[in-house]
C-alpha cells in the first residue's frame, strides 16, 4: 500500500482520497489563508497604539483623549508629579535621568500610537516602541515577559510586513512611485 503524506503529516493511505476531517480541515485552512494582511496590520497598529497611548495619559495632566470612553480634555499637556516620581523611585534606568526619561516616554507613548493609527512612518514608529518595549521588559518590568511578547510580536509584524493598504504609507507609497 502506498501511503502519502499530506501538509499536515497525515499519511493516507491513497493519493486524492482524503477523509472527510482533511478535506474539512483543507477548506478552513484555506478559508484562514484568505484573511488579509491589511486586515491584520490594522488591527494590530490600533491594538498596540491603543496600548501605549492609554500608557502615556497616565503620564500626563491637561489632555486626556479617550475616543471610545468618550473622555475628551484638550489642554496644555504637562508631565505628572506621579509619573515623574515612577522614573525617581521605581522605574530605574540606566544612563538617562529620570525627569527626561519621563519626558521621552510620554512624547513617544502619544507620537508613535499617533504614527502608527495613521499608518504613517508605520514601521519605524513601531521599531521605536519595540525599542521602548525592550527597555521596559530589561529593566522596568522583567517578569511581565508575556504581555510584552505579545506586544513585540506585534510590533515586529509591522516593522517587518508594514502598515497594509489602509494606511498612508500605503497611499505614499502608490503616489510617489511613478514619480
């Protein structure tokens, strides 16, 4: 008897006679195949902007944007006595001071999540907070290594696959390629 093996390592006994499970788990896995790209980029670029975002209006006082609580305060933005007093006392990094690292995390939790909602300069917005990512799982926060794997994961897709056709980078990249 000749046995051959499918994609998924089932040896079946005859080529082209698959059971009716394989023929079944073939048609949802091709069904899954057809999810797009873009898709996935979007999602992905608003979930992690939504991540660091919220991140970053803990950092501050005089602006707080939240579209889908319905919380909308525009003001002065400034950075919080809590925040500052975090990078002080808890959050310890090496060679940069606190004040101005307290300063760097807030711009880059508003400008990135920003970027990257937009999907302009997508991938090197999400290679900042993947950077940003790092730092906090190094030497912030070391035993929180699931969520922030999950963020890189993210953060890695974009930076390696881009924003996907429903960002701006995408229309840039269309306009500007004849010229």
């Amino acid at each position: 008897m000749n046995a051959n093996v499918t994609n998924f390592g089932v040896a079946t006994p005859h080529a082209g006679h698959d059971s009716q499970p394989i023929q079944l788990i073939r048609r949802v896995l091709s069904l899954l195949s057809c999810i797009p790209d873009s898709l996935i980029a979007a999602i992905g670029r608003f979930s992690i902007a939504a991540v660091f975002w919220k991140s970053g209006q803990t950092k501050i006082e005089g602006l707080a944007i939240d579209l889908l609580n319905g919380e909308f305060v525009v003001g002065w933005p400034h950075l919080s006595d809590s925040a500052l007093a975090l990078f002080q006392h808890e959050y310890n990094l090496p060679l940069v001071p606190p004040g101005l690292a307290a300063v760097l995390a807030a711009l880059a939790e508003h400008l990135f999540p920003i970027l990257l909602l937009f999907g302009l300069a997508t991938r090197f917005s999400a290679l900042a907070l993947l950077g940003m990512t790092s730092v906090i799982q190094l030497f912030v926060y070391p035993d929180a290594y699931p969520t922030h794997g999950v963020w890189a994961a993210v953060l890695l897709y974009l930076v390696a696959r881009g924003p996907g056709k429903l960002s701006v980078d995408h229309w840039l990249a269309r306009r500007y390629q004849d010229s």
